[in-house]
C-alpha cells in the first residue's frame, strides 16, 4: 500500500528542511512506523523552498510556498502550486492529511486526485466552527471528499459534527496522535540531572495557561501536603502566560513556597531526565488534541495522574494507569494524588512502563494506523465500483 502524509503547516523561523524534520517528529515518527507496519510511504511537506530530504527510508519533498513571508505560516487558503504534482508522482493508495484546519486545500486536492484515491483527515487540535456559524457548512462542503477523520477520542469528533463539518456519511477512526523516542533514565543519575526533590517528587511539564490550569493543580497540591508533607512538585513549563499568577500563588502559600519548584523551560533532549526522576505526573487539562507531555511520562514510565478528559482516557486506558481526576475541582485532585502517592510506587512505574510499550508506542501506532488505512481504502474502492 502506497501512503502519501502531506502537512501543510510548518515553523516559518525554521530555514533548513533537514531542521525542520528534526522539529518535527509526529511527522517523521509517524511515517516511519506506518513504513515499518508495511506500507510505502512518502512526505509532501510546504516550506520556504523546493528540497527533497531521504531520512530513514523515507523520501520527504519540500514544495515551496507562494506567499511565504518567512513569519510562522498557518494560513489556510494558500496553495503551493508543487503539491498536486508532488502527491500525484507518487501514486498513492491513499493520502493522509495532517489537521482539518487546510479545507481549501484539501478540496483542491481531492479534485486533483485519482477517485479511487482515498484520504484521512488527522485531527491536531484545529479549532471548531461554532455551530451555527457560516464557516461550518463552508468547510462541510470543503471537507465532503474526506473518506475518514483520525482522531485520538472518538468523542473529540462530537463537536465537529455538532457543527456540520464531519457528516454521518463520513467515517472517524480512534487512533492516538503520536508517540515518542523517549526512553527511561536510571533514576539516580536523572535525579543528579533534575534535581528532583520530595517524597513524592511530582512534575508538571506543560504551559502555564488557562488551558492547562496549573492555578487548580496548585489548590489541589496545597491541600495533598495535609497527606503528603514531604512531597515536592517541580513544573517545568514554556509559555509563561500564568506565570505572575502561580508565582504570587505560590508565594503567599508558606506550604507551596517550600514545596513547589518553578524551574521553566527545559531542553527536550534533558526532559528524560525529569521524567524518569519523578514519582507522579500531574497535569490540569481542560482540553487536549492528544498530550504530547503525558504520552512521554508513560514512556519514562511514571504514573499520571491527569483530567478526566477524553484524550487522557483513551492515553491511560480510562486511568488503568496511574488515576484521573475531574479538570477544575481541586479537591477531586487531591483525593487522586494521595490516592496514587500511598501505593506501591516502583509497582507504578512498571506499569505504567508496559502500558506504553503495549498501547503507545511507534509500532503499535504504526500497525493501527495501516489497518484504518486499509479499511479507508477498501471502502473507497467499493464506494466507487458500485456507481
């Protein structure tokens, strides 16, 4: 089987495709396991210019983008006039297209398509029209030759059907976004690395924004140091929205101020080092495409305790691992951390190890991600003999 992934979206700062493919690795991890389950597979990818990349089998070509302003690009009505051309030299069995956020283009391509030529959709956390709003039917209408829709939780498509994007002819597919190459460190020397303090020691990695809460994990630790009067959380975090909030809510909480380590941004090639130091993960979630954050604390095996949002249960096996606990309500996080932090926590870890082995990682995306591929296309192929 012949797979194209075509990403129109990249990073405008980045100048050299070989860099951007190091920044990208959903792009190329996720190419490289559908290869490894058994397709062929290529990349046709938008950039400042014209290049063609071979990475680990892989051919990735860079088609250049007409209205690049060398700013972050994200537009949705641009179309580099290489890509048809690039995609169709392939011959592919079926194109898989990264975020529903590029109808334009995807209609265009549909057009330039072969008809028995299928294609998915791949949910990245794109905004959804309001329901009643005009961009609604205007993408349905865009989007109507969309065979199937990927997203990580069944359930993250509701919306899209609420707003008459996704149609009930349309098929969606629950698979997970992405995985890693992250691996566990011996904990010693990810200790001597991190620094990591407490009993529990507990890490947050993730931005200080609304979204993610960190103002609610903060309450709900507060009130865990009852239970848990030696434990340490540590939040490394990048964007700093929330920052001069949780710094004043630290500081006026004697209790948080000697248990709360903001250390902010730390490299991703040292992040091993945090997660496979730590005892729990915690994270606020109100809403997430995936959790990129979580998925690589499984890989270092240490537990989660997250929002019971659908993502995160479908990542955790609706909290076989580790526990859930309801977003906005301290208290039920509360009871969640001490719940997690009383047991056997090297039992944890082991668990917590083999469940991304078993559900997350690169193979076991990969190997899903070609049975929908399959399905997709054999159903295509019967849709179009029977007109």
């Amino acid at each position: 089987m012949k797979v194209v992934q075509v990403n129109y979206a990249y990073a405008g700062h980045i100048s050299d495709p070989a860099a951007l493919l190091d920044a990208y690795e959903t792009l190329t991890g996720w190419s490289e396991a559908v290869a490894a389950a058994g397709a062929s597979v290529s990349v046709v990818q938008a950039f400042h210019c014209d290049a063609t990349v071979s990475r680990n089998g892989i051919e990735y070509v860079f088609c250049a983008d007409p209205r690049d302003s060398g700013e972050p690009v994200r537009s949705r009505w641009r179309w580099p006039h290489a890509f048809a051309p690039a995609v169709l030299a392939a011959e592919p069995d079926l194109v898989h297209v990264n975020s529903l956020e590029f109808a334009p283009q995807i209609w265009l391509l549909r057009r330039a398509l072969p008809v028995d030529t299928a294609i998915v959709v791949q949910d990245h956390a794109g905004g959804v029209p309001r329901p009643f709003s005009i961009t609604g039917p205007v993408r349905r209408r865009l989007l109507r030759g969309v065979d199937a829709f990927l997203f990580t939780a069944l359930e993250q498509a509701d919306a899209w059907r609420s707003a008459g994007v996704i149609t009930d002819g349309q098929a969606v597919y629950q698979v997970v976004e992405s995985s890693t190459t992250i691996s566990p460190m011996d904990r010693e020397t990810a200790r001597s690395i991190s620094r990591a303090e407490g009993r529990p020691a507990l890490l947050w990695v993730g931005r200080l924004n609304a979204t993610k809460d960190p103002l609610t994990v903060l309450q709900g630790f507060e009130r865990a140091l009852d239970a848990l009067p030696q434990a340490v959380l540590t939040m490394v975090y990048g964007a700093e929205d929330l920052l001069p909030a949780v710094r004043h809510r630290v500081s006026e909480s004697p209790t948080l101020a000697r248990s709360v380590r903001l250390v902010g941004p730390v490299p991703h090639s040292q992040l091993a080092a945090f997660y496979s130091a730590a005892d729990l993960f915690v994270l606020g979630s109100a809403h997430e495409a995936a959790g990129y954050a979580l998925i690589e604390a499984c890989a270092c095996g240490l537990p989660p305790v997250v929002t019971n949002i659908p993502p995160f249960r479908v990542i955790t096996a609706n909290g076989s691992i580790g526990a859930l606990w309801s977003h906005g309500e301290p208290s039920d996080l509360t009871r969640a951390l001490v719940d997690v932090a009383q047991r056997d926590l090297a039992d944890e870890r082991a668990r917590a190890t083999r469940h991304f082995k078993d559900h997350l990682s690169w193979p076991l995306l990969g190997r899903r991600a070609l049975v929908i591929y399959e399905d997709v296309r054999s159903q295509r192929r019967a849709r179009m003999s029977a007109r």
